[in-house]
C-alpha cells in the first residue's frame, strides 16, 4: 500500500523540483543511491522497470527506505502496461511513471488513488493525460519533443499544466535554468547524477553533492 497520497507526490514533486531516476540490479548498490540522494536532499526517486526480476529488488529496496529514509516517496517508472502497473501498486509504489498514455494503466491507478505520470510529446497527449486523471505530466524524451520552447508553447495555452521533463536535463545552470524558466513543475534527471565509473568506485557522497548542487539551481529558478 502506498504511503503517500497522489497529492503528496505533486507536492512533493514541486516543493524539490527535482525527481532522482535509476535502476540497477544489485539491491544494496540501490540502497546506497537511494541514501545519498537522501542525503542530497531529494525526496522523490522513481526506479526504473528496466530489468529481470526489477519488482524484486524494488519491493526489497522501498521496505528499506520506509524505515531508513522515512521522508523519501518512492515510486517507478518505465510501466506500459495495466498488469504491471497493478503488481508494483501491490508492493509499495507510491507513483507511477511511463514512457506513454495507456488508459488500463490510468483505471488502476485512479482506482487506487495513485499518482500517475504518462508520457506524452504533443499538447493533443497532455490534454488526453489530463481527461485520465494525471495531475503531473511527463514529457519524453524532454530534448527531443522540442525541449524548453516546447513547454513555454505548451504554457500559453495551458497555464494549469504540470509539466515534468525526463531525456535532455542536466545538473547544470544553464539547463535547468531554461526548463525552469519555460514553466515546468519539475525535472526528471537520471545518468547524468549516477556516472558509471561514480558507481562502480563507490563515490556514494559524489551523488549526494550532486543532488544537493541541483536542488540549489533550481531553488533559483523554479516559480
């Protein structure tokens, strides 16, 4: 069951502005990132579905994290389908993320009061996302659906729009500054805070600097 309402998440998701992106298959690598994102001061993370037996290891990692970062929402992303989407609801997850608009997968989370985020890449999209019941809307890939121009366009016309960008963000001023400006709600960030080489060395407080150094670009500019 989720231990934070959907409305919690958009708070959430706007308060930071920012929502950590990751997966890996090793559990206790997880736990690290997770802490120091925690650490870092990021209070949303969505874990990716992106590999065999990806429900396991996050149903282990989000009874960790209730108990060791207590403040963290934890929630997954990379779902396309109902079926999917209901087992992760069942273990924990407090929001869903996809790379696109299924209207089972709204029906499940809607059903469950759970908040849920689509893709979507035309203004046409945010609109049938908002019909389903999405309060934060994902644009994907960020960069390439028309970057920051794309939600200031997508604002003029739809001010009450919530907008969260993932694909095309980086932990640096000059680009978090353009999306925050454009309007968005918050950003979706992933590689770009987990190097690989970061990870394998085990340069855990590499990611809390990171994080901390995001959230204090956005603090600048978000509205």
């Amino acid at each position: 069951m989720a231990r934070f309402t959907r409305i919690e998440v958009a708070q959430a998701m706007k308060a930071t502005g920012l929502v950590t992106v990751f997966y890996h298959a090793d559990i206790e690598l997880c736990k690290q990132v997770v802490k120091a994102c925690y650490a870092g001061g990021v209070r949303v993370f969505e874990f990716t579905n992106r590999g065999d037996f990806a429900a396991e290891v996050f149903g282990e990692l989000t009874k960790w994290t209730a108990k060791e970062c207590p403040e963290m929402i934890m929630g997954v992303g990379s779902i396309v389908d109902e079926a999917t989407t209901a087992l992760y609801i069942s273990i924990g997850a407090n929001f869903i993320v996809s790379p696109l608009i299924d209207e089972g997968m709204a029906r499940v989370c809607n059903k469950r009061k759970i908040a849920w985020s689509p893709g979507c890449g035309s203004v046409t999209e945010i609109g049938r996302a908002h019909e389903l019941g999405c309060e934060v809307v994902k644009i994907f890939p960020g960069s390439s659906v028309g970057g920051p121009d794309f939600v200031k366009g997508v604002m003029g016309p739809m001010p009450y729009a919530s907008i969260m960008p993932t694909g095309g963000v980086s932990p640096d001023e000059e680009n978090l500054s353009q999306w925050f400006k454009a309007g968005v709600h918050c950003v979706g960030m992933g590689s770009q805070l987990f190097p690989k080489e970061i990870l394998q060395q085990g340069n855990f407080d590499y990611i809390t600097k990171k994080c901390q150094e995001a959230l204090n670009i956005i603090e600048k500019y978000k509205k």
